[in-house]
C-alpha cells in the first residue's frame, strides 16, 4: 500500500498522523519563541541550549512510568490525557512572557517534557497496531518524517510569528495545537494494544531488561540512538550560531530550525528506499551507524562556514542522517518488540535518547558560554563520531548471530 493509500484508506492511523502533524506544528511554534525569550532575558549564548536541555531531560526521567503506564493502561486515553495537559503547561509560557520570568518559562518547558514523554513513545508503541504488517515499515517512514515536516514549517513559521506578532502569539497556538491533537486521537476506534488492558504486578521494567537483555538485536537497537543524540546538544546552539554569526532575528532561528525539519523529514523516507520496505537486521544496523557519522561529520563544518545559506544546507544534511537513523532504530524495536513489551521497550529506547540528548545540551550550553558555539560543536561532534564507530562495530558483530 502507497503512503498515499495509507492514510486515505486507514482511518485510525489517519488521524494519530493528524494528531502529531498539529501537536508537533505546535511545539516547534513553542520552542523557537521561548528559546528567544530565555537568550534575551539571561544575554548568555549558551542559555538556548540550556532550555533544549530542560525540554528532554525530564522525558528520561518520567520515560519508565511511562512505558509502564503504556503497557498496563488503554494508550488513547493515556495520549488524550497527555494532551489535555499540556493545554494550560503551554499558556503558562506566555505569563512567563509577560512578567519576564526565566523560572516561570524553565518550569514550564520541565512540565511540558514530561508530559510529552507519555505521548512520543505511546504514539511508537501504538501504530503496530493500527497498520497491517506489510504497511509498518511505511507508516514509520511517515511518522518519521512528519516529525522533521512538522519541525520545517513550524520552526520556520514560528520564527516568523515569533517577530511579527511576539512570542506569546506562538506559545497559544502551542495550547490550541494539543487540545486539536486531544479531539483527533479520541476518535480513533481501533484498539491500541493486542489485549484488553488490564493492571499488571510489579516489576515491569525488569521484565523489558530481561527481554533487551536476552535479544542481541533489541539491545543494539536500543542503544543506536544515543550516537546521535550525544552529538544533538549541538541543537541548541542553532540560536547562538543565528544571532552571533548571522543575522540575528528569531526568523534566522526558525530558518536553521527548518533546514533541521527538512532534513528530519527527507531522512527517514530515504532510508526506507535505501534499506527496502521491510529490511533485515543487518540493513538496519548498516544505516543507522552510517546515518550517526553523516549527522557528526556535517555539523563538525557549520563553524567554519560564513554564509548563512549554506549553514541552512549543512544543518538540512545533517538531520538527514539524525531522521534516518531514528525512524530505522525505531523500526526495528517496532518490529523485534512483542506488543505486551513494546511500550517498556520503546519508551526505555526514547529516555535513553533524550538522556544523551539533555546531557549533550547542558554541555553545549557550558562549553559555549565558555569557549564560544564552535568550540562547543566540535567537542560534541568528536564524541558523537567515537561513539557512533564503536556502535556500529558493536552491533555489526551482533547481527551475524540470531538473537538468544
């Protein structure tokens, strides 16, 4: 079935899809406009980072719950809830915006990270169930690819909304953008796990270890997207780059932004063509460790580089690799996963990332305000690139043997 024919015809996944195009259009709105407002309040370059880092860090943190509640508990109500809970989390940026707190608008980015994390890796742990088989491998290329669609055109237009209209203009469409979601995802009839839900006893996160633990595949898989999110503090920096080197407007952050969100969409499409519509292990693992070199290598150029078109181009490149490389890892967890397991697994796989992730961001953000974003950016990529050949040497020499 074409991807096309994917939304036209199943319903259901249609409006999941619909669901994160608006919430993702939503946060991307957001977090340009309070990326700004931070930098201003603080004059720190390296205070942009610093709020990337309070956007992902508690998902590590609130990921376990996470996973658990996903597999115990009807996953549409637990994204509907999510949602609706977001509501007024975003509205209170714009009182932050108004009296000119930097406390206020942390706390609210720490509360919106951590009701996101019940929401990205139950959305995973659901399409399984929603696609046929054959379809999974396209709905995932999809999925991945509206999240770097979505960051395209709501960086690039939150950017330009942010200095037209100000910036708490974006943090209510932000608000609007999750009760949407909320309508869209309540009615989808098709159940979300294999089994009525039901509580289950103690101790589920040791059960998903012993599984990750017993599967070769599954534990290299969970661990591939730490090669790039190590390298993604470099993220950011974007902000620092657009004002310090460039011109200096929130529409130069919310272009950088979109040149990610290009990337981010075009990555996973393209993998799919590379690897084919239902890969094998070993393609996956060939491009996910070839997707965290490019992503590394290229941004390891954007310091050197004086244009701002061809900084655009640079950043589009390297979240090729980044959209690649995480819609492929996510695929093959999907795919390895029981459904009873999958939302422990993925919701695990997730908070692993966005721990890289936040880590990597607070160390941006201190290199940077210490040696400048370039300096920064060339640490980061060089623990990137050591991870990312260790990885792939590593999970190459686990995909030759079966799983245990």
């Amino acid at each position: 079935m074409s991807l096309r024919a994917l939304l036209v015809q199943n319903r259901d996944f249609r409006r999941l899809f619909l669901a994160s195009v608006v919430s993702l259009t939503g946060d991307w709105f957001s977090f340009v406009a309070v990326a700004d407002l931070v930098s201003r309040l603080t004059g720190r370059p390296g205070a942009a980072a610093f709020v990337y880092a309070a956007t992902v860090l508690p998902v590590f943190l609130a990921s376990p719950i996470a996973g658990a509640v996903a597999d115990r508990f009807d996953r549409k109500r637990i994204l509907v809830i999510s949602d609706l809970v977001r509501v007024p989390l975003a509205l209170l940026l714009c009182l932050a915006a108004l009296w000119g707190s930097v406390v206020i608008a942390i706390t609210a980015v720490i509360a919106l990270g951590i009701a996101s994390s019940f929401h990205d890796p139950v959305t995973s742990a659901a399409t399984p169930n929603l696609v046929a088989e054959e379809d999974l491998a396209r709905a995932q290329s999809l999925m991945g690819a509206v999240w770097g669609s979505m960051l395209l055109v709501g960086a690039g237009i939150g950017g330009v909304v942010a200095e037209l209209f100000g910036i708490q203009a974006a943090f209510m469409i932000d608000a609007a953008s999750f009760a949407l979601s909320a309508w869209l995802v309540s009615g989808i009839e098709r159940p979300m796990q294999q089994r009525a839900p039901a509580p289950r006893p103690a101790g589920q996160l040791r059960e998903a270890l012993r599984y990750i633990r017993g599967d070769r595949l599954v534990a290299r898989l969970v661990l591939a997207k730490v090669g790039v999110s190590s390298a993604n503090g470099t993220v950011g920096l974007l902000p620092a780059f657009a004002h310090g080197t460039f011109a200096g407007t929130n529409i130069a952050t919310g272009l950088l932004f979109a040149a990610r969100g290009l990337g981010a969409m075009l990555g996973p499409i393209l993998a799919r063509a590379l690897a084919g519509a239902t890969p094998g292990p070993r393609a996956i693992i060939l491009v996910c460790g070839a997707s965290t070199l490019l992503y590394v290598g290229v941004y390891a150029a954007l310091p050197l580089t004086p244009w701002f078109a061809l900084a655009m181009l640079l950043v589009a490149i390297a979240h090729l690799g980044g959209g690649a490389q995480w819609a492929m890892s996510t695929y093959g967890l999907q795919v390895a996963t029981p459904d009873h397991l999958r939302g422990r697994v993925l919701s695990l796989d997730y908070g692993l990332a966005t721990l890289a992730i936040g880590v990597s961001a607070l160390v941006a953000g201190g290199l940077a305000d210490a040696y400048g974003e370039a300096s920064a950016t060339w640490w980061l990529a060089g623990a990137g690139a050591m991870y990312g050949v260790g990885w792939l040497v590593w999970a190459l020499s686990g995909a030759r043997r079966p799983p245990a």
